[in-house]
C-alpha cells in the first residue's frame, strides 16, 4: 500500500490535536479553579470559551470519522471526503477565529 506523503504527516498531527486541546482546556480549567466564565461578566470571554469547547469537540469527531474511512473505490467515499472536508475546514475556521 503506498501512503502519499501528506496523509504520513497529517494522520499522526491530527490524532495529536485533540490530545493536546483538551490537555490545555483541562490546564485552563484548572488555572481558573475548575469554574467556568460566567457570561454575565465577560461576553466575550463567555464566546471565546464555548467556541473553544465546539472547536475542540469538531476535532474530536474529525478523529472519529477518520477511523471509518472507506477504500478509494468504495461507493461511498464522496460522501466521506466531502463530509471530512467541510467539518476539517469548519473546525480550522472555528480555531482560527478563537485565537
């Protein structure tokens, strides 16, 4: 089976992603003596947070879905491709605009 080179790369930093997101929200979390922003004092931060929680629960999924991958010739592929595209793009989207 020949692996093109991006798919080598991509698979194991993207299995690392959630890993290390939710290692730096339970540090977060921690840090802020396990209580959440209330969202009365600060919106933004109240925003900020749950869209860090939705972002990180799409890579999640992202990982999940990988694992149901099915062959290149597999009538179903388009949908996959399609499907693991958009929620990677959305999720990139959802971090980018967090930070």
């Amino acid at each position: 089976m020949n692996i093109q080179f991006w798919f080598f790369i991509h698979r194991p930093l993207m299995i690392c992603v959630p890993l290390l997101s939710i290692s730096a929200f339970i540090v977060i979390l921690y840090q802020l003596e396990w209580t959440w922003i209330d969202s009365s004092v600060n919106k933004l931060n109240f925003a900020h947070s749950i869209t860090g929680i939705v972002t990180i629960s799409f890579s999640v999924v992202q990982v999940v879905v990988a694992f149901f991958r099915v062959d290149k010739d597999h009538p179903k592929r388009l949908i996959f491709n399609r499907f693991h595209r958009t929620l990677g793009i959305l999720t990139f989207i959802l971090a980018s605009k967090n930070i």
